[in-house]
C-alpha cells in the first residue's frame, strides 16, 4: 500500500468546489490530504484511516490568529494555512463556511484585486526579459532559465486571475 | 462592487440584516455566529468565511466599528450610520410583513 498519493488540483481560483469534492473523495478511501506542492497545483495525500470530512478553502491574503480562531470555532479546522490559500476540513454537520453569496463577491473582487497587481508586475518582468532576449540568450542556459520563471510567474498569476473573473462572471449570472 | 450591493442599495442581505442586529451589543465573531442561530432557532446560520468578510465590508462601510482589538479576537459595535442602516431596513421589512399579513388573512 502506498504510503503517499498524488492529485492534481483543477484550479482552486476556477472550480474549487470540484477540488473539495475530490478531497473527501480521497479522504473516504483512506488518504487525508496532507500537503500542497507544485507551486499549489498538486495535492499531497498520507494514507490513513478512512474519514468522512468535508472541506472548504478560502483565499485570505493575510492569514490572522483572528481570522483562524473564526473556522476553528465554527468547527474547521484548517489543513493547509498559507497566506493566499487556505483550507480547512470539519464534520459533515458543520454549517457551510460560506452561507451568502454577497460576501463570496467581495471576496473574488478582492482577489482580482490582488492578482490583476501580480499579473501587471510579472506581465511588466515578463516583457523586459523579451526585450533582453538577446543578450539574455547570449549565455543559453541563463537565457533559458530566465525565461522559464518570467513565464512560470505570469502564468501563476494570470489563471489565477482568469479563474477569479470566471467565477465571479458566472455568480453575477 | 456592482450597483446592486447590499451596501449602495441600502437592501440588507439577511445577514447582514441579523449581524447589525447582533453588534446592537458588542460581541466578537464566533459570539456574533452563536447568538444568530440562537435567536432564528436555526433558521439562519452563517458561516466563518462569511462572517469574516461581511464584518470586514461592514467594518469598511464605517456601519460597525473594532471596539476591542486583540491578536486572536476582535470585538465589534454597530455604529451611528449601522443603526440608520439596520432601522431602514426594518422598516422596509416591516412593510413586507404588513401587506403579507394583511393579504394573507383575505385569502384565509
């Protein structure tokens, strides 16, 4: 029996909701969700007892004592505690985290807020690494590696940013 | 934030309509979630990610105000503009209530 399984995530910023499916999915089977990797795309699960739980997530850009002791006292409790991405687990019974559909509004606006700041900035890197192509091409390997992570952090930034409109644009429908 | 918000238009959510209610006395958040779902016997319940938020706008909206700040707690108050707020809500409410009453006891 694997100790350690591996899923990748369908975008928590497109359709968080199919992810936390998945999640108690995979906890019912016997593998609680342990960790987060690949840059926040790839869940890490430990085998375990099986357990009927459900999750939730949220995107708090800073992450409190206060805003933690908010789940914790609801009844979650939180798995994964980044500043940006939270996400929490509780008993079946436990009342949804989010019970109004205003309040998930003013949260995607802030998140594109947020994110169409980071999309500008890697957008802006992006763009002078093109402009210094050449010379950045001169040495291959410096070249390459540059231009990997330019693209690699729009790319973290922009779908994102995409997901965030996407779901907002779909909730005002 | 769209032309239809709760806070342009003035037309509380029930949330947040139960939440100025319950910052009529200075109460923190989990105290806030508690006493809703006592007084609507469970009718209401509102959960953490929404709370925090709501209290977050409101706090912004200048409708409540931090009272007693620590790391872990913050103890909220409803403000002058809450109160205006939440009055005209209830009345708007309250005029609902008054012509389904009235309508309800025709049909019966």
């Amino acid at each position: 029996m694997m100790k350690y399984k591996y899923r990748m995530g369908s975008g928590l910023a497109f359709t968080p909701e199919k992810d936390m499916k998945m999640l108690e999915a995979m906890g019912k089977r016997g593998y609680v969700l342990e960790k987060l990797t690949g840059m926040g795309f790839i869940y890490r699960f430990k085998k375990s007892d099986p357990e009927d739980k459900i999750y939730t997530w949220s995107a708090e850009k800073t992450l409190t004592q206060d805003y933690l002791a908010f789940f914790m006292e609801s009844g979650w409790h939180p798995v994964i505690a980044f500043d940006g991405v939270q996400i929490f687990k509780a008993n079946p019974e436990t009342v949804n985290a989010h019970t109004d559909c205003t309040s998930i509004t003013i949260s995607l606006e802030e998140q594109i807020k947020i994110y169409s700041k980071y999309t500008m900035y890697t957008g802006l890197v992006l763009f002078v690494l093109l402009l210094l192509s050449t010379p950045l091409f001169y040495f291959r390997w410096l070249g390459l590696l540059t231009m990997f992570l330019g693209i690699s952090a729009f790319i973290v930034c922009f779908f994102p940013l995409l997901g965030f409109i996407y779901r907002k644009w779909k909730m005002s429908k | 934030m769209g032309k239809n918000s709760a806070y342009a238009s003035g037309e509380l959510t029930d949330s947040i309509f139960f939440i100025l209610l319950s910052l009529l006395q200075p109460r923190h958040g989990y105290k806030i979630m508690q006493f809703i779902t006592e007084e609507t016997k469970g009718n209401i319940q509102i959960g953490p990610a929404t709370m925090y938020t709501t209290l977050g706008k409101l706090n912004k909206e200048g409708w409540i105000e931090e009272v007693i700040s620590d790391d872990t707690k913050k103890v909220y108050f409803i403000t002058a503009i809450g109160r205006e707020k939440l009055f005209e809500d209830y009345r708007r409410r309250a005029v609902f209530v008054e012509i389904a009453s009235r309508l309800l006891e025709v049909v019966e």
